[in-house]
C-alpha cells in the first residue's frame, strides 16, 4: 500500500502540474516533492507489511499515515480554492484510493488542532471536523477508563500545522494546560503537558498558528484550565483580548473564549 501511496502522490502532482493548477518549485509542488521522498523513506522500514490499515499502530507507520493525510488535506485545499476560482473547470485526480479521500475531506470546514479524547464533542466523529493531535493512544491508555481512546484523524504538532492559510471556518484550540510529566499521572496522561520553560512560546505559536489557518470571519474556539496556570496570563501571552468568554473573577478553572479573525484591512 505505501508503494501504491508514492505513485499515487507523484500522479496526483503530475496531474496538478499539467492541469496548471499548481507551479513548478511552488510551495504546493516543494510539499509533494517532501513527501513522496519521505514516503519511499518509510517504504524501506514497511515494505514486509501486507496491508497499510493494519499497521496504523506500528510506530514509523502512524508517521507515514499521518503525513500521507495532511497531504491529502492539502491537496483538498489546493483544489478547492482553484475550483472557487475557475467554477468551470474540471480537473480529474488519479482513480484511486487516495483520491476518493481527497473528496473526502472536501467538507472538512473545522479543525480540532488539540483533539485528545475529543471528550467535550457532542459527536466524536463529526463529519465536517478533522480531529488532529500529537499524541495517539489505544483503548485503555487510562487505567480507570477501559474504553477511551485518542485516536486522531491526523497526527500533528499545533504549532506548526501543514494547511494553507485559510483553510477552515472553525478552530477548535484546547491545548495542553498542565505543567509536568506527560505520563506522571491520568490527568496529564490525559491532557498532555506544557513545558515550563517554553510554554509562552508554545501557546502563542500554536495560537498564532489556529489564526493563520482560520478564514476571515471565522472563529476560534479556545478553552483552557487554570490549574497551572491563570487567565490573566494566558491571555497576555496570547495577546489579542477574545471577544467574549468567561469573565474576570469566575470561580470555574476552566474557561471558555471566543475569537474571531477579521481581515487585516479592517483592523483599527
């Protein structure tokens, strides 16, 4: 399947290429070019693997599926704003598994970039939402809760997140809010960890990342516990004052605000 994947990609880049719906050496046709080579990397390591689904929790192979799918998110992108562009225009991908995905994920307007457990979701598998974190754990990760899982759509680090700008109408940022050792207890297994050296740095990149790939208009939804660490700090590491949220003074550590991006010609 990983071999079929590198033919895959190279047809999907040709096919853009010819239909000019991407240049040559642009920042498009440089990622395709990254992962076809890291794909026939990965290949080396997978290659007596019979089937690419049954190794989703083999290490080096959550790697390659998690750099295949934000791709193949990418992709989707590149398509979709040249098809706003050119309503009349018709471009064919190759006939394979990994193009029926790009259709796939056509109706993907939200992003969840600190997905965890996805416990606050009403429907865990939202259709229109790609669920995304670092981290990916089976059944039974917490002792205490056999059957919950974390299992993203797509593995990838918050701050520093592989779509184009733009790309959806609804963030959903819950990033880590403990400081201390990842498997030091169910909480932080649960949560993740910030690091106390670095945490400023992480947040407001991550933030400034959620911003970047939000669409004008669209809204950032940012929760956060004060456990470690109090609102009044957070926000002044984030730096834009949300527009609405729990206020100043509220007994509940856990917090709720609102953000939406407005487009640069409007700022004050």
């Amino acid at each position: 399947m990983s071999d079929n994947a590198v033919e895959v990609l190279r047809g999907i880049k040709s096919s853009l290429l010819l239909h000019e719906m991407i240049e040559p050496n642009n920042e498009s046709d440089k990622a395709l070019s990254k992962a076809i080579l890291a794909l026939e990397f990965q290949n080396s390591l997978i290659k007596d693997l019979i089937s690419f689904e049954k190794i989703a929790d083999v290490e080096n192979a959550v790697n390659t599926k998690s750099a295949i799918n934000s791709y193949r998110i990418m992709l989707e992108r590149c398509l979709k704003m040249e098809n706003n562009k050119e309503s009349k225009k018709q471009v064919s991908c190759p006939s394979t598994t990994m193009s029926k995905s790009v259709e796939i994920l056509r109706d993907k307007c939200i992003v969840d970039v600190c997905c965890g457990s996805r416990m606050f979701w009403f429907n865990k598998t939202e259709p229109h939402t790609i669920f995304q974190d670092i981290r990916s754990y089976e059944k039974g990760f917490i002792d205490n809760r056999p059957n919950r899982e974390l299992k993203p759509d797509v593995l990838m680090d918050f701050r520093k997140l592989s779509y184009p700008d733009k790309s959806f109408k609804l963030v959903c940022m819950d990033p880590p809010h403990l400081i201390g050792k990842p498997d030091g207890c169910r909480m932080t297994k649960t949560y993740g960890v910030l690091n106390k050296e670095t945490w400023k740095q992480d947040i407001k990149q991550g933030f400034n990342e959620a911003m970047r790939v939000l669409d004008d208009y669209g809204v950032l939804i940012f929760k956060w516990n004060e456990s470690s660490i109090k609102r009044k700090e957070l926000l002044e590491v984030i730096g834009i004052e949300p527009l609405f949220g729990h206020p100043n003074g509220s007994k509940i550590p856990t917090h709720w605000f609102v953000f939406m991006k407005f487009p640069k010609e409007l700022d004050l």
